[in-house]
C-alpha cells in the first residue's frame, strides 16, 4: 500500500475507520500498562538479587586493612575506586565513588558550581549575570531538569546519529556564558546513538571561551549492550587532558542497571586536580557514602570483563523485548510515512519520531486506552518539543506479553493522530 500521504481522502477516512475499531477493541481490554521510565524488570532484579549475600561476616568487611563499616574515605573505598577506574578506562585518582545515583553526583556538581564555582571558575556561577547549558536534544529530561532548576538558559543542540550537532556546539562555546553541555555519549537516551570518533575527537578538542566549561558526561549505558559484543568507548578524561584542557570533562556512570537501581554505586570521573578540588567541598557534606555497599559490589561485580558477563544475562532478558518493540513497528508503521526511528544495539530506550504535531495527541489515545509512556516533550528542555514529534518508548519494564499488548494500542494510536492531523489539513 502507497504511504498516507498518495491516498485519497477517501482511502484514508476508511483506514481510520479500522483503527478506529481496533482502538475501541483495545479499550474494551481495560489495560493498565507502564512503559514511562527505564526500569529493569523483576526478572532482572531477581537476577542479581544474590549480591545482597555477598557480605555474611565481620571479616568480608574488611579488605586491604580498611573496614568498610567504619568512617575515613571520602572518595570512595580504594577497590571501588579501582573497579571504576577498569570500568571507564581512567585512573583510579581520577574517581570518586558515591552513593546509589549518579544522578545525584550531577546536581551536586551544578550546585557548587552555582555557588562556589569549579575548580576553573573566575566567579561562583551565581554571581554570573547569565548561564546557559547546551542540551543536545532529543536528550535526557534529568539532565535538563537540573540545569533548569538553577534558573540557566537552556539552548538545543539538535542530535545527528553521530551525536550532537558539533558545528553548532564549536560555534555556541564562544560565548563566554556558555558554562557547560549535557552528553549520553553511548546509546544515547534515548535515540540510542554512539557518538563517532569524529565527534567525540571534536569534544576533547573544543576550546570554549569560558575557563570553567564543563563537558558533562554521563555514560550511563557504558556496558549496556543487548545486541552484539560489547563496544569499546574512548576515555574522555584522558583526551581532554591530551588536548590541553585536563579539567573540562566530568564523567559519570552508576551500577542502576547492573545491579540494583536503589541499593547502587555511582562514580564522577574527572581530572586529579577536580577531584581533589570537588573533595573539600564534599567534606562539608558528608563523611563518606555507604562503603558496605561499595565493597558488596566490588566483590560482586569484580571487574569490567566480569561485569560484561552479568550484563549478558541481562541482555537475554532485554533482547526479546527489544526485538518485539522493532518487529511491531516495522509491521504497524513502515510505508506509512507517519514515523521514523532508530534501532538501537544497546541502552534502554527506542526513541520514535512521530509525524510533526502529533506526539501529544499519539500518547493522549494511549493514555485513554490504558499505556503510559513519557510525556510527550519531556526529552526536550523545559518539556517543549518543538516539532511535537519525539516520543520515547521504554520496553524494560513489562513483561514480553504486556509490552506486546502496549505496543498494539502505540502504533494504533500513532496512525490514528496522523490520520486525525492530515485529514483536518484536507
């Protein structure tokens, strides 16, 4: 069949009269079906569950001559900072290991720098008399959300599948309010794109003209492959200091999607003389995160090549999941010319690309028939899409039989808000 846009109006009112059917069929079923967050799944949790065994005496908490249940240690118990090391490609004074979110090590970070500045910073950011953070958009609505909340302007930097938009990113940062860009350098959230070597090249060499630019890098799916071997990453750290700007990137990553999502380990990467500055700072604030927690990991998770294997049992349970949510759009919505999206290898989402003006009314019918899926907007900032397009798709969470139902009611609901939209321009 010939796409929306060659048929008659004729061909196409009777197109949404069968939607329209099967959507009322859909309804009748009375779902109640969360596709909105990127969460592992039960089975995935029961998975690793075993690492809350890993410590069962006095003696596992001591390891080199530290005892984890003790204070001291502020960045991270040394085996931790060790394990992250292994696992990003840097150094292990280049670490330091917080608490279960990396989300928290983040805004933390935007915070001092409000109101203290970063190790580079003439002044406190608060006293700047504007701030502004590039967001590669379609992007992470976290990310944005922190930024948004300390009052900063937020610019779009539009994403290409080699990431984002990187003659708009050299040309932006020679603006010396430009305090810093948000990154997803691997599967993107939530297109799912890498960044190429070019563009990851063209990062560590930028030379913004504010000194305290940071590059916030948020590696969150470094070893989250569910399609294919793993695939290696570069060391921002490392080449940003190669480039003579040592103190520009700040990298993080966490075990939420290893382990478990609200018992984790998460770590900032970033140059010896970041750290040691960001640890004054720290020190005012707590005395050290939960090293018992640390130390359950390390002994769990051991080491990159081992965490790689506990990610391939992660993958057996996300792969079919991932492959029912392509298969039906690619039977539901191909020729149709109403949507476009990507087929990520790894990471937790699959960002589709509506026809223009009808992401909103796409996720209001799957409200109505019972799916929840993020808010339309929500992965631009200030939860604006411009084009009314982008709309994410979690498949983590439900189970293989609910995602499949929760698809049906997707693609069904994104054909009938196209059909609504070309028909009223008729």
């Amino acid at each position: 069949m010939p796409t929306y846009s060659c048929r008659t109006k004729e061909e196409l009112q009777q197109e949404q009269s069968k939607l329209l059917a099967r959507y009322a069929a859909l309804k009748q079923e009375d779902l109640k079906l969360d596709m909105s967050r990127g969460k592992p799944s039960k089975l995935q949790l029961d998975l690793v569950s075993d690492i809350l065994t890993v410590l069962t005496d006095p003696a596992d908490c001591i390891i080199d001559g530290v005892d984890s249940r003790n204070y001291g240690d502020l960045a991270g118990l040394p085996c931790a900072r060790e394990y992250w090391a292994d696992v990003l490609g840097c150094k292990p004074s280049q670490t330091f290991v917080g608490g279960n979110a990396s989300l928290t090590l983040m805004y933390d970070l935007i915070a001092r720098a409000y109101a203290y500045g970063l190790k580079d910073s003439p002044k406190p950011w608060c006293k700047e008399e504007k701030v502004k953070f590039l967001c590669p958009s379609p992007g992470y609505d976290r990310h944005f959300r922190i930024t948004e909340s300390f009052g900063f302007e937020l610019i779009i930097i539009p994403m290409t599948p080699d990431g984002p938009d990187m003659d708009m990113v050299e040309d932006l940062v020679k603006d010396p309010a430009v305090k810093g860009i948000w990154c997803v350098p691997k599967y993107s959230n939530p297109q799912g794109y890498n960044y190429s070597e070019e563009t990851i090249d063209r990062f560590a060499n930028l030379k913004p003209a504010a000194p305290d630019f940071a590059i916030m890098w948020d590696n969150a799916y470094c070893v989250h492959e569910f399609d294919g071997e793993f695939q290696p990453f570069r060391d921002i750290i490392s080449l940003c200091a190669e480039a003579g700007r040592p103190n520009m990137a700040y990298e993080f990553a966490s075990t939420s999607k290893i382990t478990l999502p609200g018992a984790g380990i998460s770590v900032m990467a970033s140059s010896e003389e970041n750290i040691a500055y960001h640890l004054k700072h720290i020190g005012v604030q707590t005395i050290s995160y939960d090293k018992l927690n640390q130390l359950r990991h390390v002994k769990y998770l051991k080491n990159r090549a081992h965490t790689l294997e506990v990610m391939k049992r992660h993958a057996v349970i996300m792969a079919p999941k991932f492959e029912m949510v392509l298969r039906m759009l690619r039977a539901e919505l191909t020729n149709k010319g109403v949507a476009h999206w990507h087929h990520p290898q790894g990471g937790y989402f699959v960002c589709v690309a509506a026809m223009p003006g009808t992401a909103k009314r796409t996720l209001e019918l799957c409200t109505q028939a019972g799916v929840t899926l993020t808010p339309a907007g929500a992965t631009y900032p200030y939860g604006i899409d411009p084009n009314d397009s982008m709309i994410r798709v979690a498949p983590s969470l439900p189970p293989i039989e609910e995602l499949e139902k929760a698809m049906q009611v997707f693609c069904v609901s994104l054909k009938l808000a196209a059909l609504e939209k070309m028909l009223s321009e008729m």
